[in-house]
C-alpha cells in the first residue's frame, strides 16, 4: 500500500490499477486468515507486527540515509516505497532465521 504513493505520482495508472486489486485481495485473504486462526495464535500477532514495524521503521531510516548520503535526491515516494521494501524483507529474514 506504501507504493501508491510511487505510482500516484509518476501518474503509472497501470500499477496503480494492480496494486489496488492486490490489495483487496490481500485484505480478503487476510480476514479468512484472521477467522481460521486459534486464540492463541491471534495472541502471537500484536508481537509479530511490532516486530514488522520497528523493521519497517530501520529500513526506512537506511534508505533515507543511503539517498542522502549518495545525492541521489529521491523523492519521498520512492524513498518509502524502498524502506517499506527494503523492511518488509527485514522482517521476513529475521523471523525465519529465529525459527532455526
């Protein structure tokens, strides 16, 4: 959802169009999770999404200091959309190496 911003601006209706399909079907995806889910996973998630934000959060504070430390002069959709990325896959890789 952090990429429209991207899209709205460089005016791609295209991946606009995609990306707000994708996020209704992401949402409905996510409600039949929610209702198949026991209590004591439900109990598992405020963790789990406090652990995505402060991922969200680092890897955005990196990719605005790497754009500003490289003169790229991104704009702010592009530097969110990266960090939101660049955090999500943070957060992915973390949670899979704790498994192990």
């Amino acid at each position: 959802m952090l990429s429209l911003p991207r899209y709205w601006l460089l005016g791609d209706q295209t991946r606009l169009a995609l990306l707000g399909a994708f996020v209704v079907a992401v949402s409905v995806a996510l409600a039949a999770i929610w209702r198949l889910m026991s209590v004591a996973e439900r109990g598992r998630c405020p963790r789990a999404i406090r652990h995505l934000l402060i991922c969200l959060l680092v890897a955005l504070a990196v990719v605005a200091g790497w754009h500003l430390l490289s003169g790229a002069g991104a704009i702010w959709a592009v530097t969110l959309s990266q960090g939101m990325a660049l955090g999500l896959v943070l957060h992915v890789v973390l949670r899979l190496w704790r498994r192990r």
